[in-house]
C-alpha cells in the first residue's frame, strides 16, 4: 500500500492524542450537564483522520525535536478544529460527522427525548448547546497550548507565541472563510467569481489551520519562537497542501462514498456550495447541462435522481477533473519547500502527506 508508513503513524497519532484527551478530561472536573460531557466529546469518539495533530507531530520531528513535548499541542489543535467543524454544521445544517449525528442534532434528539421539548422549541436547544459545546472546546484548546506546554519543558514564550497566532491570526481567517463560504451560497450567482476568489476562501476555511500545524510542531521541536528557514518552509509546505487538502474534500463531497466519509454525499450541491467543480462545468456546459445543474444546485429538497444526474454532468463537463489537476498543481507548488528541511523519516512522512491529499478517498 502506497501510504502505509504514513498511515501507520498517522494511527499512532491519533491513539496518543486520543489518550490524551482523556486524560485531560479524567483530571479536570466534570462538565455539566451531562449532555454538555457528551456533545464536547462526540466528534472525539467519533473518530477522524487527526490530520492535523499528525502534521503538526511530523514538522515537531522534522525539526530534531522531542514528540512528546508536541503532543498538547496536537490535542489542541484538533479540539480547535473539531469546535469549528460543531459551529460549521450548524451553519450548514448538517446532520451527519464523521459516522455520527452533528452535535446540534444529538442535543436536539436530547431534548426530544429526555427533556420532553416539541419540535422548535428543541431545535433551539440543540443548537444552543451546540453554541456552548464549541465554546468550552475553543477554551479548552487554549489551555492545552498554555499549562501542558510549559509543564513540558517549552519556553513560555513559546507558548504565548502560538496562543497569539491561534488566537488573532488563524481564528480571525478561519471565520473570515466561514463567513465568505456563507455569502458565496447567498448573494454570489456563480458565475460572479473566479476560481481565485474560491481559492481564497478555500485557504481561510482550511489551509490556515494546517499552516499553524507546521508552525506549532516546528515551533515546539526548536523551542523556539522564531520564524527561521525551516519554520518558513514548513509553513508554506503546509500551507499549500492543507488547501489542495479541502479541494479534494469538495471532489470527496461530490463523488465519494458516504459511508467511507462519515457524511452524506451530495450535501454541497442542496447546499448550493460554490465549488471549482462547478464552476468549470458551468464554463463547458450548454443550456441544457446548466439546467440539470440548477436544478439540483441550491435545492435542499433535490430528489437523489436529480443529485445523481447534476453529479454526472458535472463530471462529464471536466469539474472533477479541473479540481484534481487544481490540487494537484497546490501539492506540486509546495514540495520544494521539503528540500530546506533536513532528510529524516519524518520529512518523508511530510512528503507522503502531500500525495495522500489528493489521493485519498476519505
């Protein structure tokens, strides 16, 4: 198997991190109400590739440093995008995470359930608790990078460093993404942006976070918060491979398999997501082509017939094509920055990191 070493470590990782949320959450007092527990810790126990946590491990190493010190850091890092993911799937109405029902679903049936509430009234509740699990997740991120760093041996102004650019830096572009992805669906006809534009918000949404991963591991393996030639290169290896990554997850969105993706298949198209895939087949498509995808496009009660046939038209346009040869062109544009790095066997786990990007299934 082509990703075997990569995949192998990528498993140990997520064991580590796995374990060490649990740990933290066996050590600090319990959230309450129970429900409160059980939402903070459902995308957790539901999985997840911990992409993320794994890269961040790879650049700690990559640099000479010691892996057991990044390891808070790579907890962190996944309860930061894991209470994103529990806010983006209220804003995208999502009922489905990694095999799961969403947080704000699994509150709401709580409330249907167990708190006797009726129909609007417990939707409400849901995304209520759905609000405050994100932010006891978004808190507890921060103080993973805090304590357990410097009762780690990293200098606190290591830390103070990396809770800085979370915080100001990445947050601020991340919601900024979120936000433009919102207003792409709502006030932009597709054919009023340029492939940059998605580009960009494709970057804010996600490649930002797989920036800081880098930063973060390379950071913490140095003990240091200078931003030398390594930590640069990184960054941008990262940078550029974390947004070939979410172009993949659009492809993944419209021609995966939802039980391999933990969601179901289809859902940007209801959604009426603003995609390079689309965009390429509405630059080929004639009249008739543009009205089977419009008809699917933005209708969240599209029938699986109609799905089933804008997905086909939009892969005989070249959509999926166009996309791949776009992530392609992101991974390829960012492997020369390995060759500033160190040969070692976790710059080449990096470098088997950029091909599973694009080669993935889930």
């Amino acid at each position: 198997m082509k990703y075997t070493n990569f995949l192998n470590e990528l498993k140990s990782t997520e064991q580590l991190v796995t374990a060490f949320f649990h740990d933290q959450l066996a050590a600090t007092r319990k959230i309450q109400p129970s429900i409160l527990e059980t939402c903070t810790m459902s995308y957790i126990r539901g999985g997840g590739k911990k992409l993320r946590p794994g890269v961040l491990m790879l650049a700690c190493k990559a640099v000479g440093g010691n892996p057991e010190q990044a390891l808070p850091a790579a907890a962190a890092v996944e309860l930061f995008h894991t209470w994103t993911l529990v806010h983006d799937d209220i804003i995208d109405n999502d009922h489905v995470r990694r095999g799961v029902p969403t947080v704000h679903k699994t509150a709401e049936h709580y409330a249907l359930e167990t708190l006797g509430l009726k129909g609007a009234v417990a939707a409400k509740y849901g995304t209520d608790t759905a609000i405050l699990t994100g932010d006891i997740q978004h808190g507890w991120s921060i103080s993973m990078l805090s304590d357990n760093l410097v009762r780690g041996g990293i200098k606190p102004e290591v830390a103070l460093r990396l809770i800085t650019i979370l915080q100001i830096d990445v947050l601020r572009t991340l919601v900024e993404g979120e936000l433009l992805d919102v207003d792409f669906g709502l006030f932009h006809s597709i054919y009023d942006l340029s492939e940059e534009q998605i580009l960009d918000m494709l970057w804010r949404k996600t490649g930002i976070l797989y920036e800081f991963c880098a930063v973060a591991g390379a950071m913490i393996g140095k003990n240091s918060a200078d931003y030398d030639e390594e930590v640069n290169a990184l960054k941008q290896f990262c940078s550029l491979c974390g947004t070939a990554f979410q172009v993949k997850d659009d492809i993944l969105g419209l021609v995966g398999k939802s039980a391999e993706l933990g969601k179901p298949v289809g859902s940007d198209i209801r959604e009426g997501k603003k995609t390079l895939l689309v965009l390429e087949a509405l630059r080929n498509a004639d009249d008739k082509q543009k009205a089977i995808i419009f008809e699917a496009l933005g209708n969240s009660q599209a029938t699986e017939e109609q799905i089933s046939k804008c997905t086909k038209t939009i892969i005989d346009l070249g959509g999926v094509e166009k996309a791949h040869k776009t992530a392609l062109h992101f991974v390829e544009k960012a492997l020369p920055n390995l060759a500033k790095i160190s040969p070692s066997p976790s710059r080449d786990l990096l470098n088997d990191w950029a091909g599973y990007m694009i080669d993935r299934n889930v």
